[in-house]
C-alpha cells in the first residue's frame, strides 16, 4: 500500500477531555462517518483495545487511527487521530501525544460541564501551541442546560459561544461538521529540524510518541514523521540511546496496523525496529536517519513514576511468573518501572513503580487476567530525597532509611480542584486532615476552581475518597508534579513481641503518626491469634514506643481440682509450673506472622 500524501492535504490531532466525558464514543463516530469502519465490524469504544478499557468505560492507552475524509468541496484528506486517556495519572500519555500533533479537539461532557481535568488537558494543549476546537458533547441527553456548558467552553477559549460545536457521540449529531471544521482550522504538519538536519537534507526525523512488541517483528515504535521519509530497509538511529537498526518494516493504524511503502513527511505510523530489548525504545525518543546521530526533537522526558508498591507472589504464584508478567506489561507501558525487593515474611518480590493510585489498579487487574497471577502488595510509598552526612540519597525502601537524616525532602504536586461553588467551605475544610495549602479560588460559571499545594505522599493517603465525600462525588481533581520541599515524616515500625516487621513498616507524617500507629496496633490485635504467651504488639518510632496493645496468652486448664475435693496444693503447683514455662516460652520464642495477617493489614482501609 502506498500512503503518499500531500502534507498540505494532512491533519493531525488528538481528542482531549476529563474521564468519561465521550472520547472514545466520538472517535467510534469519526471512524464510522469516515468508512474506515465498516458499520457491520463496528462496536462500541473501537480503539480500546483492552477489555479493561470496555468495562471501566475509560481509555489507558492512547490509540492512533489514520481515517480519509473527503469534505463538502470534494478535497480529500487523511487524518490522523490519537485518542488519549482523560485520567490525571495519565497525563504523561497526553503529554507526549500533544508533541506528534498540530491540533485538539477539547471535548466537554454536557451534562457534567468543564471539569478538573479539562483544565489540565487544554493548558498542556495550549503549552504544545496546538490549534484547538471545542466541542460540547451528549447534547442528546436532556434535563441538561446546554447553552451554559458552550457559554463555559467558549470563555474557557476566549472564541463566540457559537464556535462551539454541539454533538452526540452517541447519535452522530454534529459530527459531520466537526469534521469539516477539522480541515479548516487545524494546520498541515509542521516540521522540526535540529542543529544537524536542514531543511534540505533528506534524513528522516520521528518522533516516539508510544510502543508495542510483536514476537515477529520485535518492538514496533509507534512515530510521527517531521522530516524526510522512511520506508522498510533504512538505516535508523534512536538518538538518546544512539542505537543503530535498520528498518524492517513500516505501516499505518486504520486502526489495525497495515503495512505499507513507506512513510511520508507529516504522517503518524509504526516502525518495526526488529530490536527485542524494551529498553532501548524509550517513548518521545527521536528515531534519525544516517550515520550522524542528530540532536532529539522537542518533546522527550521520561515518565516520572511517583507512587512505589511492591509486589510479593502469593499461592500458586512464582517470583519468575510475577516478573516475566511485569515484563511483558513494560513493553507498551514506558512508566512503568521495577526492581527486585525482597522481604523476610513475604520473601521475593518487585518493587513497582507507578504514576498514581488508578496506574496502580490497571496493572494490578492486568496481571490478574491476563497472566492469572495471584499476589499481595506493600503499603504504597515514594520517593524521598534523603541527606546524612552531607551526602544526599534517593530513598524508597524503608530498609535504607538512615537511624538520623539530617535533612528530608519529599516531593510536592500542585493541585486543581473543580466543585460546585457551595462546596468551597467543605473543600477549604480538607486542611484538618490533610497537609493542603490552599493557594487560590475563582469561579468559573457556577463552579469553583481551586488551586492548591501538596506533599505527594498525601494523594495516596486516601485523598480522592475524601474529596468526593465532603463534596456529594461532584469534585473532580488533576494534579502534577511540582518540586519538592523539606518534610517532617519519620519511620514508623511495627514490632510484634519484640521483633520488628519490616512489611509493616512505613514513613509517616509526624503529625499523623500517632493515628497511624494507634490504628495499626489496634487492627493487628483483632488479626494475630493468640499464642501460650502474651503478645506484645508496639509502634515505635525513633526507639520509643507511641502505641501498644497486649494479646493475652492462651489460658490451659489445669483441671477443677478445688471442686471436686482435688488437691489444691497439687494445681497450684502445676500452675506455677506453667507460668515459669510461659516465661522461658516468651524469652525463647518467636511469633510467626501469618502471610494471611499481612493481606488482611495491607489491604487498603477506607
């Protein structure tokens, strides 16, 4: 198949949007009004490729799709369509598929208006220079003011309200127009030339934007052309790695992947690189041709895992299962990111990196049904910028944290809340339970948007759950990364008769420490079974105890001796006994931690 194509006649673009405000339902519509679907093959969310995705309702991974569209006045046009996810812990999807594109189609749910996410999306968007198109979606469903959700959008872009394109996803509604529109007001690609291309060199220029393995072809680089043209047989460079391959194959998503002659300046496909090694394809790397390796694109980072949770087999499943499972996952998953860890009650395991709570969940349901592993999993935790002795070090495991830091450094997110207006009072009110600063209010409709501050470490204590409870559910939240600043936490250990239990161990707030302890130490006496001794179970922070509950012993009958006329003096005896027996047994031994305590104290608390 040959794709040569004017790059005057292309277009490329993404959908961008809050979670479940109909991304993937309009892309369904595009694919249908287009043909590339025929309407027999066509079911709901088309491009979600994962059966995750169908049932939660959400996109995970950003799917490219090149349609034809032929407008009113008879031109023909090829666009190229990236669907994105609209969840804050992927906004690095959204990042990178900003950069392989010159326009956004900004999708609002009408019966939810501009939320949290939204805000986030279209500032990246904006960030990226992209030519943007608003869109209300849903306007179908009635009950709804719809005129106030495009009055919202348009002062949202600064455009008329009636720039604003009303559809249904659902229906198709709108969708023909919004397609014209397309053609109209988003650019013909743009180009990038670093300091060692030119304009007139013919070395072609890619960009990265994601991934897949092929047992067959070995990892497929999914790219953006900016320059020149690059067919199956040319030598390629991937620039940050300076790995040499020659091009075994190239194509296009439609959305199936379809091989063709070669790919053109301006277009998106795939490059099968036949490389097997995943860690030499990184997402936003640039792929260059010739033997000069030439300066990246604009655009690379590497995700920044902010979240770590380690993961141990449990049951029928082994260590090499759990990691060949997170293996095949990394393949089309650049954020994600392990180490070996190890642990003496729950013995071998991986510690996992993740971008936020929900990553979390997607790859934990993943490995579930699609490798049938079975595990348990650690406290969450981060990554804190430790300093001793002058020397500073990158800490994520309890293990390594030091007796006496000097210095302690945590990393901060800066937030966006979006609420109802009334909800405002409820919202400042977070700062009695969470570490929040409040930084700014303003009213956007009949909404409220709040910008705030926090350490990270809070996000994960439950923060989301929180925010929809004081707020009726209607709160929505984006976040990012935002520096760091010095914390005041401490490590936290748990000891059950006086031996320590690394699992159990975390790095707390001091100012939650006393809760986190007294909750702990009160869940673990209702889950520990008794032994013929008593069980001490302490919290202990910085070598004092701040919370303790005592198992009593299992008591032994020693028979009714007094009732039945028995010698007393006789029971007293053994009972002595018992006790001096129960006094060496505590001296001597050691309680074993049953693996089914540790799932019931690790399993998340609301």
């Amino acid at each position: 198949m040959d794709t040569t194509t004017p790059s005057s006649s292309i277009r490329n673009f993404v959908i961008i949007a809050h979670i479940d405000h109909g991304k993937s339902t309009l892309a369904d519509r595009f694919l249908q009004v287009t043909g590339t679907i025929e309407t027999r093959r066509m079911r709901p969310q088309y491009l979600d490729q994962l059966d995750l995705e169908r049932e939660r309702g959400i996109t995970i991974k950003m799917a490219p799709v090149r349609m034809t569209f032929r407008s009113s006045s008879g031109s023909l046009y090829v666009y190229n369509l990236i669907d994105t996810p609209g969840h804050s812990d992927f906004s690095y999807e959204v990042s990178r598929a900003l950069t392989a594109v010159e326009g956004a189609i900004l999708l609002v749910d009408a019966t939810k208006g501009i939320q949290a996410q939204t805000l986030s999306n279209l500032r990246m968007a904006q960030q990226a220079g992209l030519t943007i198109i608003g869109a209300v979606n849903k306007i179908d469903v009635s009950g709804h003011d719809v005129d106030a959700v495009v009055d919202s959008v348009a002062e949202l872009l600064s455009v008329p309200s009636d720039a604003i394109f009303r559809i249904s996803g659902k229906t198709g509604e709108g969708v023909q127009p919004l397609l014209e529109e397309i053609a109209i007001k988003i650019p013909s690609p743009k180009r990038f030339f670093s300091e060692r291309v030119s304009s007139e060199s013919l070395d072609p220029s890619c960009l990265i934007f994601d991934s897949r393995y092929d047992d067959h072809k070995g990892i497929l680089a999914f790219v953006r052309v900016f320059h020149g043209a690059v067919a199956a047989g040319t030598d390629l460079t991937l620039v940050s790695t300076s790995t040499f391959f020659k091009a075994k194959e190239v194509g296009t998503f439609t959305p199936e992947l379809i091989k063709t002659d070669h790919l053109s300046d301006g277009t998106i496909g795939y490059i099968a690189t036949a490389l097997k090694d995943p860690g030499l394809v990184h997402i936003g790397d640039t792929v260059a041709g010739g033997a000069l390796v030439a300066s990246p694109l604009p655009g690379y980072r590497e995700p920044t895992p902010v979240v770590f949770i380690s993961f141990y087999p449990d049951q029928d499943t082994k260590f090499d299962d759990l990691y060949k499972g997170l293996m095949r996952l990394q393949l089309n998953d650049p954020a994600l990111v392990f180490e070996p860890d190890h642990n003496e009650a729950l013995g071998r395991g991986m510690k996992v990196g993740f971008l936020g709570q929900l990553h979390f969940e997607i790859i934990s349901e993943r490995l579930q049904r699609e490798f049938g592993l079975a595990f348990m999993t650690s406290f969450p935790s981060i990554a804190y910028r430790v300093t001793e002795s002058g020397i500073d070090r990158i800490i994520k495991q309890t293990t390594d944290w030091p007796a006496k830091p000097d210095a302690v450094y945590q990393p901060m997110i800066d937030l966006i809340i979006l609420a109802p207006g009334r909800y405002l009072p409820n919202i400042i009110g977070l700062n009695s339970v969470f570490d929040i600063l409040i930084l700014e209010t303003k009213t956007l409709g009949d909404a409220v948007v709040v910008s705030a501050r926090m350490p990270l470490s809070e996000l994960i204590r439950d923060f989301d759950d929180q925010l929809k409870s004081v707020t009726a559910g209607y709160a929505s939240f984006s976040y990012e990364l935002s520096g760091e600043e010095r914390a005041d936490v401490v490590k936290m250990e748990i000891l059950v008769a006086g031996e320590s239990q690394p699992a159990l161990t975390r790095i707390v707030s001091r100012r939650d420490v006393e809760r986190e302890a007294r909750s702990t130490v009160e869940r673990l006496k209702t889950l520990l079974p008794a032994v013929q001794f008593s069980q001490a179970i302490q919290a202990q922070v910085d070598g004092k105890i701040i919370a303790r509950e005592t198992i009593a012993a299992v008591k032994k009958e020693l028979g009714n001796f007094g009732k039945n006329g028995g010698d007393r003096t006789r029971k007293m005896k053994l009972w002595k006994k018992q006790q001096e027996g129960k006094k060496r047994l505590k001296e001597t031994g050691r309680v074993h931690v049953p693996i089914s305590v540790f799932r019931e104290i690790l399993k998340k608390t609301k």
